[in-house]
C-alpha cells in the first residue's frame, strides 16, 4: 500500500512516518519499481510506535525494544521513572512559584540576582527550568541551508565562468554551449527553489514536530 493509506490506517502524518524511517524504528520494503511498498506489519509497527510515544516514551528506548535490548516492561518501568522525575520537578518548581507570589514583591523590587541563584542550586538538586540561554535552533538551519546552497551555486556557476572565459579565448558558436548553460539554469534555479522550501519547512518546524509524535 502506498503512504497516503498508510497515514489514514495510523492517523499520522508521512513526515512523521519519514521520521521513524530515518530514525531505524521502520525498515520499509521497495517495489520493483524502487518506491516505498507498505504493508500490514508496517501499520502495525506504526501503531506501536505511536502508542508507545503518546505515553512519551523517548525515540532511543522505543529503538532498543524493537532491537530486543529492552523488552516492554523495561520501557514501561523507565517510563514510570520518568515521569516520576518530571513530577516531582513540577511540584517544586510549582512551589517556587508560590513562594515568589506569598512574597507580594513587584517586578521592580524583586531580588531578580537572588531569585535566579535560589534556581540554579534547585536545578543542581533536579528542579528542571526553562532555559532561556538556549541558541535559536532553527536559526542554526537556515544558515546551513543557505550555506549548503551557496556552495551548490559557487560549484555551478564557477565551470561556467571558465567555459565562458575559454569562448572568449576560442571561437566557439554559442548553439554548441547551449545544452550546457540550459544545465546550469536548470541548476541554478532547482537549488533555489529547494532552499526556499527547506527555509519555509524550518521556519514551520515541521521537523521538530515530526520528532515529538
């Protein structure tokens, strides 16, 4: 079966599907014709995969279970500790918070040096903040991908400034170069429109919301 019945079947999307590919927790058939072909053990695998990550269980743990490392208690169990973690986090960064507001201080006389000292030794015992200090990831992408492009059009267009150069130097009738500076147009356009759709899927953090189903 093709993705798109796939997609139905799980009611997840292909990007997800993708991202479990790349991520070795799907090893999908090819067809004669080299596409993906999908079956019912396929769907079934997905659906697993789902369950397991509603529940939050991480893309490591679910690789190992299907490895036959981890069995599903042991996910199970490690889950739980988890969870257990992220509870207790909550509930003292919940207290925290209602210290601050039993404090009736305004934004203007709070001790803000005091404050965010009092955070870093409760996050040295296990309270998990946000942190505010972290790099613009998608940022870090666009920059890639510009700079991946960048050097797709430099490797393009530099033989084409030397076959250009080599016509100044040599009588060469232009209908013989056509086919090539064609190429290159084609080229040059096909990395731009690829970089502009890899700018528009960073932006949507498509990928980031892949990796979260």
């Amino acid at each position: 079966m093709k993705i798109k019945q796939v997609e139905e079947l799980v009611d997840i999307t292909r990007k997800n599907i993708r991202f479990y590919e790349e991520q070795g927790l799907l090893s999908v058939g090819r067809s004669e014709n080299g596409y993906r072909e999908y079956g019912m053990e396929d769907v079934k695998r997905l659906k697993q995969i789902r369950l397991l990550r509603r529940l939050s269980v991480p893309i490591e743990d679910i690789r190992q279970l299907f490895h036959g490392k981890y069995t599903l208690e042991d996910v199970l169990e490690r889950q739980l500790v988890q969870l257990e973690g992220q509870k207790e986090s909550l509930h003292r960064t919940q207290l925290y918070c209602r210290q601050l507001l039993e404090g009736r201080s305004r934004l203007e006389t709070l001790d803000v040096d005091g404050c965010l000292e009092q955070m870093d030794k409760l996050e040295q015992e296990g309270v998990m903040f946000m942190d505010g200090t972290h790099r613009d990831i998608h940022k870090k992408k666009q920059q890639g991908a510009v700079l991946g492009a960048g050097v797709m059009l430099f490797l393009t267009l530099v033989p084409a400034g030397i076959v250009l150069g080599i016509r100044n130097l040599v009588s060469i009738p232009m209908w013989v170069l056509l086919p090539f500076w064609g190429v290159t147009a084609v080229v040059c356009v096909g990395v731009v429109v690829a970089l502009v759709g890899r700018i528009r899927e960073i932006r949507g953090g498509e990928e980031d919301e892949a990796s979260k189903y």
